[in-house]
C-alpha cells in the first residue's frame, strides 16, 4: 500500500483530491496542514497539525513517502523547507500549480508548458498580494527543478470549478442566472476565458498520476477550453428554467465607469485570454473529462443544497442595478 501525504487536503482542490483518495481505497494516506479548514472531515485519514512556514514541517521528515501531493505551495522559501524535510525520503512530488507561472507580456499564440516563467523578485518571494501569485508559484517551480533525482510532476490547471469553491467567480454567474431577472453582461459574455479545470476531473488526474515514471515534467490540465460568460449562463439558464434578459456593455463603458475585468465582473478579461496547449495530457492520459452541462450541474447541484447564499466575489446587485439603468435606452437585450 503507498504511503502519500497531502499538503493541505482540505478546502476545494485539495478536498477533493483526498476525497478521490479516500473513495479509491488503495492508499495509507496523511495530510499536513494547521488544522483550520474543516478541521473535522476525513476523520479515518491520519493528521499532521502544524504551519508549513515555520519547523512544524519537520514532523514529516521521520517518514518514507511514496508520494507527496503539495497543494498549497505558494512561497518558494517554504517549499524549500518542505523539501529539505523529505530529502531523500519521498519516491516521487506532485506540485499543483497554475496557468499563471508564465510570462505572457507581448505575447501572442498558443502556450505551450515550454514557455518562458514569470521572473520572481527577491522583495517577492514572501509576498501574499495576488499580484506576485504567479511569479511565486513558478519560483517554487524553480524550487523543485533544483532537486537532484527527484522524481517530480507539475500540474498547471486552469481556473479551477467546482462544488467547495470559496471564490465564487463561477458562482456570481450562476447565482445571477438563478435569482435575477436581468444580467449585465460585458461584451455580450462572448470573450473566452481561456478555460477552465474542473475540480473533480483534476482530482481524477491527479489519482492517475501517482507511481508513474513515464510523465513529462509540467503539465497543462485545461479540462474544458475557452469557455465564455454567455456559454456560463445558457447552460445554468436550461437546468434552472430562467429565461432572464441579458444586458450587453461594452468595455469601454465598463471602463468608463471604473468596472475592473476578472476583480469586478468575475470571469471577464476585457477580450479573450490565451490558449494553452494540452496536447501532452491528452497523449499521456487516457481519461475523459467532464463537459460543460455535467460541470455546471454538480454546481448547481452543490448551491441548491446550500440555499444558493449571496456571492462575496464581483461587483454588490445595487451597482449592478445602477450600471444597468445608465445603459437604459442604448442597451442591446438578446
């Protein structure tokens, strides 16, 4: 039985991954984490308490680990110290990582995981800002690279859906198709987001990936790509029965009124984002991922039993409201 620790392992991704391992059986499975997100679930697994951060991480170094899945690996320094703990101790490292490793400034076409990586600056290394997210995630990237004989696997999704989602970017759409009668829409919802991965299907692969040697390196895990706003809320749409009327603003009015792509309308990007090449996750792995109408069903599904609660993420209903009576008379409903 391979013996695996989870870093993290208890809210969204990483949840999903241990509740995929624990279905399956096969594993001796552990989990380090500080014990504050859901503290009480996966009661039959065997916890490590403590804060990566700090020499807490040393409790796993008595150990030999077939695999470690690392989760919440956002600060190069401390997956250093994860490493340093583990040395030779472990058979092979799974880092979940992120589309947004890559330097895509002046670029154009498809990205490939050859692509150049963000530049992480030494003033950065500790930040939490979510503007050094990226050039952190491909400094610990970087981290790993410098492991000698380490059998390691970086796994790059996209934007991650699902139930457990504590972002609500996909949510705030949903939640507009279920409850309101009118949505503000930019740019009619046709600019593609790039894509996404969805929880479930990434847990999946992740499943799939332990033990094996044959891997490339890094991976891009797009499980449905260039996905839109408008094709979001047709489908949430058909499953609810809604039929609310959708209000088109263009970007230069979003603009004008100091409405900011992906922070204020979730989802938005101002025009459509890159393409990634998966064409290695498509050559090495035999699965089948989820389509849309499945992954906004289990989503829906996953709200319903909630009492579908007002979403945190995107702009308040009363600045949408606003937006869309300064649109009134020279708005285009379809």
């Amino acid at each position: 039985m391979k013996k695996i620790l989870i870093i993290g392992g208890t809210q969204f991704v990483g949840r999903a991954i241990t509740e995929k391992l624990v279905r399956d059986g096969r594993f001796e499975l552990h989990l380090f984490n500080r014990g504050k997100t859901n503290p009480d679930i996966f009661p039959q697994v065997k916890k490590f308490k403590g804060d990566r951060y700090t020499d807490d991480i040393y409790q796993i170094e008595e150990e030999h680990w077939d695999v470690i899945i690392d989760v919440t690996a956002y600060h190069p320094d401390a997956l250093l110290r994860t490493l340093s703990a583990v040395k030779d101790r472990v058979k092979q490292y799974i880092l979940i990582s992120t589309m947004s490793v890559y330097d895509l400034e002046d670029y154009e076409g498809v990205v490939k995981e050859s692509h150049p990586l963000l530049a992480c600056k030494q003033e950065d290394r500790k930040a939490n800002d979510v503007t050094t997210y990226g050039a952190r995630k491909a400094a610990c990237e970087r981290a790993l690279r410098t492991m000698a004989d380490l059998n390691f696997l970086i796994l790059r999704p996209m934007l991650v859906v699902g139930p457990y989602d504590p972002s609500d970017r996909l949510y705030y759409w949903l939640y507009r198709a279920k409850k309101y009668d009118e949505i503000l829409l930019p740019e009619q919802g046709q600019h593609h987001m790039g894509g996404w991965t969805d929880v479930y299907d990434f847990a999946e692969l992740v499943v799939r990936s332990i033990g094996r040697t044959d891997l490339e390196n890094a991976y891009h895990v797009p499980t449905l790509a260039r996905v839109t706003i408008d094709q979001v809320l047709k489908e949430a749409c058909a499953q609810l029965g809604r039929t609310p009327r959708r209000i088109a603003a263009s970007t230069e009015f979003l603009q004008a009124e100091g409405v900011r792509p992906w922070a204020d309308l979730p989802l938005w990007v101002g025009g459509d984002y890159f393409d990634f090449d998966n064409e290695l996750l498509v050559r090495d792995f035999a699965i089948r991922f989820s389509s849309l109408e499945k992954t906004i069903q289990g989503c829906i599904e996953y709200y319903e039993k909630l009492g579908w609660p007002e979403p945190h993420y995107g702009i308040s209903r009363a600045k949408e409201e606003e937006l869309i009576k300064a649109l009134t008379g020279d708005y285009t409903s379809y």
